[in-house]
C-alpha cells in the first residue's frame, strides 16, 4: 500500500501575494537573522569511529558550510570535505534525513553547502510513532577520523536557517552539542507588512482518500469565497512510497483544480474547486 498524503494546497492570485494579503494576519515571522551564523565549541571529542553527526528535531531545512574539526594547537581539519566543494563526497544521508543534499551557490560567498533536510516520520499504526533525526538511524553524517582520548578538539561550523524552528544537534562520539536555530516569532501581532483585507477565504478542504491502495485515484475539493480574487488554483500534493508519511522538503507533483462543471467539478462557478489525483502504481 502506498500512503497517500494531500500536503499543501498553492493558489496563484491574480493580485499581489498571499502573504501580504491579510490585514490581520497574526505575523509569524521570526526576527532571528537568516544571515550565515558561525558556532564554535571546545571539548574532549571521544570514542570517534562513526565521524560527525548532524541533525534536526524538527521538519525544517538549514544550510550548513565549512565544518572543521581541529584538536587544540593544531590545524590540521579531521572533517573531509568539510567546505562540499566535492559534493556529498564522504558524506552519508540515511534516515529521515536522506533528502539532504548538496547544493551550489548557497553557501558562503555563493560557494557550495550541506542542505540538511530533516523530516518528521510519522509511523501510520496505532498508537502513532513520531521520530525525529537522531545520532543511529536518522541523521547527516561525516566519514570517520581518529581522535586522541584526553585531547581538547575545537568544533566549528557555519550554519543559516529557513524560516522555521529547529534545533541543530552536532554529535562526534560521546560529545554532543546542539543549537536553537528558530524561534516563535511574535504570534499574534499584526502582520509588519499589512496591505488590506484578506481577497478570499478557504474552506471545506477534503480528499476522497487520506489513504488509498495502488491503482485508486483520489479527489480533491475545496470551497474558495469570491473565487474571483483568484487567476487559478493548483493542487500540490506528494506520494510518500512506504508505511511512513514524511514532511517537509519533498518534491511535489502539481494538478490544476477547476470550477467549472467538468467531473470531478459539479456546478460551475459556485467557487468549490476539484482536482483528481491520478492512481498511483508502485
């Protein structure tokens, strides 16, 4: 079976955008900076056979570069490739984290950096199990290095955020370290670029499958008031290939969702909008 999972709905308005549409909308943008951070531990780095972790406890997304692994009064980086200018290149992505990925221009100076990705995995049984990246199963990770017991190592690395709320968890060894890398934001306050009242509004969003089988195809409907604030509305959804759903930065499959009476619409212009997604084979 095949988890079938409606993730987002995307809407391209005839107007401005989305975002600067609501009048009222609580802002959720957090005033941490997204600009590239530079984090430095001191510590006794032990036990090291499995080289650097790296990973999220949340389904967010942050860049990271030029990571480096020193022991004290020497130069000498432990970390390969710790700046991916050779792409993933001694670098391991399992887990929930194997959508991670190197990608050019987006680090330091435009160099190349690590996008660690982390989704949430949520296991479909009862009761339901949640997991995060971890330091075993479920994480970034450097090839191995060779460290002295009793030494002090000095760790470093760069890192920029999205716009989400994570920590970052670092682990070589029996040492561990993480960092805050979002937060709240001010929920609740008027929104710092407001241009006007809300266009539309929607509602009555269902799927005819949460779940479905291969070979089922599965339909979408939704109610949009004063439909004509829109140009258009295209469905975005994502085919989770196992008993697990993940979220975040997948891919995303597009259909364009209409209100004009050809099946699956019922009644043209009455604003409730339907899109069939196709049946999935494995």
């Amino acid at each position: 079976m095949l988890v079938l999972r409606v993730q987002r709905l995307h809407l391209k308005i005839s107007t401005t955008s989305l975002q600067m549409q609501e009048k009222i909308q609580p802002n959720r943008a957090s005033r941490e900076s997204t600009n590239w951070q530079h984090v430095v531990w001191t510590g006794q780095v032990t036990e090291v056979n499995s080289g650097l972790k790296l990973y999220l406890d949340a389904d967010q997304k942050c860049w990271i570069d030029n990571i480096k692994i020193t022991q004290q009064g020497f130069t000498s980086n432990l970390i390969v490739n710790g700046d991916f200018e050779s792409g993933s290149n001694s670098w391991s992505f399992i887990g929930n984290h194997d959508r991670s990925r190197i990608e050019p221009n987006m680090g330091i100076s435009n160099s190349t950096a690590l996008a660690l990705v982390g989704n949430m995995t949520r296991i479909v049984d009862i009761p339901m199990s949640i997991y995060f990246g971890d330091p075993t199963e479920n994480h970034a990770s450097s090839e191995s290095f060779s460290t002295t017991n009793g030494q002090t190592y000095i760790i470093e690395l760069w890192f920029r955020r999205t716009t989400g709320r994570a920590t970052l968890h670092a682990v070589a060894g029996a040492w561990s370290a993480h960092i805050p890398i979002g937060n709240y934001g001010t929920p609740g306050r008027k929104n710092s670029t407001p241009v006007g009242g809300f266009p539309f509004r929607i509602s009555n969003l269902t799927s005819e499958w949460t779940m479905g089988h291969t070979g089922v195809a599965n339909t979408v409907k939704m109610q949009i008031t004063n439909p004509t604030a829109i140009s258009n509305a295209t469905l975005h959804y994502r085919v989770v290939p196992r008993n697990d759903y993940e979220f975040s930065d997948g891919h995303y499959s597009t259909i364009p969702m209409s209100d004009n009476g050809i099946p699956p619409d019922i009644t043209a212009g009455d604003g409730e909008y339907a899109a069939t997604i196709p049946a999935i084979s494995r």
